[in-house]
C-alpha cells in the first residue's frame, strides 16, 4: 500500500481557508472522505497527485514531496473525477485509453494489449470504436476508470465518482471500485459505499473532525448533517 | 474526424497514416491544378471506387460529401453568372473530389493515427512541439461535442426557463460552462501525465 502524509496543510481560496493545518498518515487501503460541500475534502484529495499545491506544510507520497515530485508522483496516482466528460481527451473509446499510455513510451503492442485488457476488464471491449463523447454516463465513468487503470497506478483517487451518475451506473461503478486491488481513496456523499472501507475521514470546515472505522465516523457524520 | 472513423480492415485501413496523409496532400494538389471536367471526371469516378474498395457505406460517404453541396448549390449558379457555366462545373466537380478525398482520408484513419502522422511530419521541424501540435489538434477535436452539449444543455435550461428570445441567456451560461470544463479538462490532462 501506499504511504500518503499530509504534514501541516494549509490551503487557501482567496480569503477563504479550505484547509487548516492538516496531519494526515493514510496507508490503508480503502480510505473514504466525506463532509459537506465546500468542507476541503475534495481540495485535501487533490493535494495528493500535486492538482492543488498547498501553502502550508507538504503533502509526501511514499517519500517523495509531492510539490518537488509532481509528475513521478502523478504516475503512481490515478485520479477519476466528477464529471468524466471533462476527462475523455480523443474521441473514440480505444484511443481514448491509450492516451494515458502515451507518457509511458510503450513498444506499440504492449499499449495495444494492455487497452484491450482494460477494455476487457471494465466492459467497454464492444464499445472500443464507439465515439467517447456518446457514450452514457455510467460507460463514460467506466471508461474514466479504464483510462486511470490502464497505466497501473499504485493509488486511485475517486472524487465523487458517482454523483453524476443514475442508481443502476453508480452501483456498477462502486463494484469496480471495490474490486481494485490498488490503494483507493473516494471521496463520496454516497455514505453506503464506504461502509466496508477500513477507514473513514470526515471533514467540516477545512479541518478533520472525525478519523476512524467506517461505524463511529459514518454515525457521527449521519447525526452532524440529520 | 469526429467519430468519424468507418472501422475496417481494407488496403486504405492498413495504410500507415503518414503515408496516406502524403498522398492525399499530393492528390488534392493534384487535383486543384486539373483543368479539364473529363480529367476532373476521371479523379471523381476514381474516388468514388477507393469508397467502394474501403467499404465504406454510402450513407456514411454522403455524409463526409453531404454538406458540401449546400455550399455548391450557391456557389455553381453564382460561378455559372459571373465566370460562365464551363468554370462553374469544374469547380463543383473539383470541390467535391477534394472533399469526397479529405473524407475517405477521415474515414479510413483514427484519429490517433492522424496526430502520430502530424507529429511524425512535424518532428523534424526546428522550435515546433510536435507532441503540443498533436495534443492540441486532439483537443479541437474533441472540443466540438463538448461545446455541442454545452449549448444544448443551455438551449434546453433556456426553453424550461421561457427565455427563448434571450441572447445574454445563452451567452453567458455557455461561456461559463465552457471557461469551468476547460478548467476541468485542464486537470484531466494535468492528471494524465500531459506535462510529463
């Protein structure tokens, strides 16, 4: 697994605080955050592969501090977003997945087979030709999830992957998340997901106010928002 | 170009796209200095067979063609009008042997293969970033749908609203929407190991 450390993170929007002084060590395996909209979570994750820098303290992976290391660090950390409209670059399905082989300088045929498995793996291997941009929603997460996956990160980042998304899609999505093997952290309002995570991190006002199992944390996030 | 790749597995398929992108480069220059409509004539028929020897449907080769002829159905008359009907037909006929050629090139190539082929053509060039040229090719591309459902996402909001005959109730949500997904799309690429 891998070794995230958050050392002191601050982070500010304008006047705003997002994030105030965060110590974080996370090296479980599936990590769940939650918290209100505007409560930093989304920021805190985004920290982890060098998206937001932050003006404080220092975000370390495995070692190496993500603002000197970004790009060896983006290697190792896979990010799916919101919205995967924003994250399909070419146009059709295939291309759309070997575009994150792309900085990995791979001989033609070991990018080509590792697309197909991952097309395989998540689905999309009839879609392959299809054009990205016409897929639905829950195919366009799933081809997000294809295109992290292809480049064999040690840790995936998922910010509210499904809320986007209809029941039966973000269903299908939460199943894929849960069979990575990789280090997975997801920062959700879908609190059912997280209930077999080993670990839960709540977040209110830019600061963690909870840091525990799924039970206390998702129990004390249920009554805070009730 | 737009997902507008016929998959298939014809001698135009498997053409490597540098080469192909050379050809037609030649052709349609070629064709622009053709002054006869038998010669004219001539690169049309042997156009519409590389469709057929590609298998390429012909409701997908109308639609590479198709929009074409609402500009010639202007310019012909006009051309015919003021040059005379002699220049008129082998301009239609040259347009549309250059377009019918630029679409089966579309159609027969992906588009990664396109950007390897301009970024293979750019390479040797001094002070360009022929990786740059081709990601930024892929992002006009890929541009299009993007800003489509933008705008009818808009429209739709617009209709809901009952603000049919308001511009500024176009303009303003569609230049937000598309400044935030550039900025999401920033982050996507950033993600995906783009300024690797």
């Amino acid at each position: 697994m891998g070794d995230i450390r958050f050392e002191g993170v601050s982070h500010h929007f304008g006047d705003d605080a997002v994030l105030r002084d965060i110590d974080l060590t996370l090296t479980e395996q599936r990590i769940g955050v939650v918290g209100a909209n505007g409560s930093g979570k989304s920021t805190l994750v985004r920290l982890v592969n060098g998206l937001v820098s932050p003006q404080a303290g220092r975000v370390l992976v495995d070692g190496q501090d993500v603002a000197k290391h970004a790009r060896e660090v983006r290697r190792r950390v896979g990010f799916i977003f919101t919205n995967p409209d924003t994250q399909i670059v070419m146009p059709t399905v295939r291309e759309d997945v070997a575009f994150s082989l792309r900085r990995l300088k791979l001989p033609a045929t070991d990018a080509a087979a590792r697309v197909d498995a991952a097309l395989e793996r998540f689905g999309l291997d009839a879609l392959a030709d299809r054009a990205a941009h016409k897929l639905s929603g829950g195919q366009k997460q799933l081809l997000a999830l294809a295109a992290v996956l292809v480049a064999e990160p040690s840790i995936v980042i998922a910010d509210e992957p499904t809320t986007l998304l209809d029941g039966r899609n973000a269903r299908i999505v939460t199943e894929y998340l849960g069979s990575l093997h990789q280090q997975l952290i997801v920062v959700t309002h879908q609190l059912e997901l997280l209930e077999d995570f080993e670990r839960v991190i709540v977040m209110e006002d830019g600061r963690v106010v909870a840091d525990d199992a799924p039970g206390p944390a998702l129990e004390l996030y249920r009554a805070a928002i009730r | 170009m737009n997902g507008f790749y016929h998959p298939g597995r014809s001698l135009l398929h498997r053409m490597p796209a540098v080469a192909k992108l050379l050809t037609l480069i030649v052709t349609v220059t070629v064709v622009a200095f053709l002054r006869s409509p038998e010669a004219l004539g001539i690169a049309l028929a042997v156009t519409t067979l590389l469709f057929v020897v590609a298998g390429i449907p012909p409701r997908l080769a109308l639609r590479a063609v198709g929009p074409v002829f609402w500009v010639l159905l202007i310019a012909v008359p006009l051309n015919g009008w003021l040059v005379g009907w002699d220049s008129a037909v082998i301009m239609a006929l040259r347009v549309v042997t250059v377009v019918a050629l630029a679409g089966l090139f579309t159609l027969t190539t992906t588009v990664s293969a396109v950007l390897g082929a301009v970024e293979t053509l750019l390479r040797p060039l001094p002070r360009v970033d022929a990786d740059r040229v081709g990601l930024l090719l892929a992002l006009t591309i890929r541009a299009i749908p993007l800003l489509s459902e933008i705008v009818g996402s808009v429209f739709e909001a617009r209709r809901a609203r009952g603000v049919d005959r308001s511009l500024r109730a176009i303009a303003v949500p569609v230049i937000v929407r598309s400044l935030q997904s550039a900025d999401e799309l920033g982050d996507a690429l950033i993600a995906r190991g783009v300024d690797d």
